[in-house]
C-alpha cells in the first residue's frame, strides 16, 4: 500500500481556509496527483486541509473522508507557566539545535522544554489515530511495527499539516517527535509518500519513498510558515 501525505495549500489562518495562492497550490497539488492512482482521500478537518483535498476530491471522482484526529497540533503551556519560545514546537527543535541538544531522546515528553508543552496530548493523539486508521486500512500495529492484515487499497491520499505530519512520522518512523520538528518541514502542498507491503510473513515496516515534493508549484512558492 502507498499513503501520500500532502500538507495544506497557502492557509488564511484566521478564518481557516485557504488563499487565493492556496487555492491555485491545491489545484496544482489535484493535477500532481490525478496519476496516483488515489481510491480513496481523507483529510484532517480542518478547513485549510478539507478545501486543499477537495480540489483533488473533485477531479477524481472521489469524496473526502474527514477525521478530526489528524487535525493540527496545538500547543502551549499545560499548567499556564511561561514556555521557551511559547512551547512553539519548531522554534523549540530549532533552539535544542542551536544548544548541541539531542533531538533523538526518547524521553523528550519528560524533559525540558517539552515536559510542560501540551503539544504532547496532541502528538498522542495523532499516534493513536494513526494506528486506528491503518487498522483499519488492514495494518495492525504490534509494538514498533506493522502486521499486514488484509490491505483494501493500493493507493490512499492523507491531507494534513505541518505538525501532524511530524507527529505521524514520528510515530510510524519510532523516532522522537522534536527530530521531525526540525528535519521535516513541508512546504505548501509538500507530498510525502510512504509504502508498506502488502503481504508479509511477520511484521514489516514503513519504508519512506518521497519527501517534500513540491515542483507543482514552482513558481508559486512563499515562505514557508508553521503556525496552528
């Protein structure tokens, strides 16, 4: 089975939905994918990712299934003290750079700057749905990896974000969430693909075959900006 993973078009944050540049980034994102050989589109609820996915929805054929647990990630102070940076996930990886910090401790929800973030319910989130959703796709999760079960597809599409999309990685990849804040940052419309078997005598893993691509919107690239 292949999961494209696809992050939003060009976001009016404020009210949820996308620009005028986004919405010409998701029709580019629909004419990128229209050979994909997609089955089946789900999205994260959130408008800015539901109005991205429906442009590729439309040109398919094809409905979006909307689901609440791949919304963005929220974060900020859990017990209403002040934060590094705000507990701003990105600009928090970028400081432990900055530092000589690890990004790979697999205790980092325990420890400064993460332990009084509550991004990490919002991670745990994206963890659970994550594995709920490729159950349901026929991989069952046991321990770090996957069980193939009976796969229904051969090709799905996953509109997200920024944040979720580190989250998700973080988990299918077992690497510590901070590492993909700073190694993984999705451009508008960035596409990721990930592949798993679909027949297997024990358990197999993801395996990542693209990363952030974006040259269907060359041209109408802006800075790239993480925010909630």
């Amino acid at each position: 089975m292949r999961i494209i993973l696809v992050r939003h078009g060009h976001p009016d944050y404020a009210n949820d939905c996308l620009t005028p540049l986004g919405r010409l980034h998701a029709a580019a994102a629909a004419q990128r994918l229209k050979d994909e050989g997609i089955q089946r589109i789900y999205s994260s609820t959130c408008g800015r990712a539901m109005e991205t996915a429906q442009h590729t929805a439309d040109l398919l054929g094809l409905t979006v299934t909307g689901m609440d647990g791949f919304r963005e990630l929220n974060w900020g102070s859990a017990d209403g003290e002040p934060l590094l940076l705000n507990g701003h996930p990105w600009d928090t990886a970028d400081h432990m750079v900055a530092n000589g910090e690890s990004l790979l401790d697999p205790d980092w929800a325990g420890k400064p700057p993460f332990d009084r973030n509550s991004v990490q319910a919002h991670v745990q989130r994206v963890k659970d749905t994550a594995d709920e959703w490729l159950l349901s796709l026929g991989y069952r999760r046991e321990g770090l990896y996957y069980r193939v079960e009976n796969p229904v597809y051969h090709t799905v599409a996953l509109f997200g974000h920024g944040g979720e999309t580190a989250a998700l990685l973080s988990h299918l990849f077992n690497v510590p969430f901070p590492f993909f804040c700073s190694a993984m940052g999705p451009d508008y419309t960035g596409i990721v693909v990930l592949t798993l078997p679909d027949k297997a005598d024990g358990l197999v893993p993801v395996r990542m075959a693209l990363v952030n691509d974006v040259k269907h919107i060359e041209g109408l690239r802006v800075d790239n900006v993480f925010d909630k």
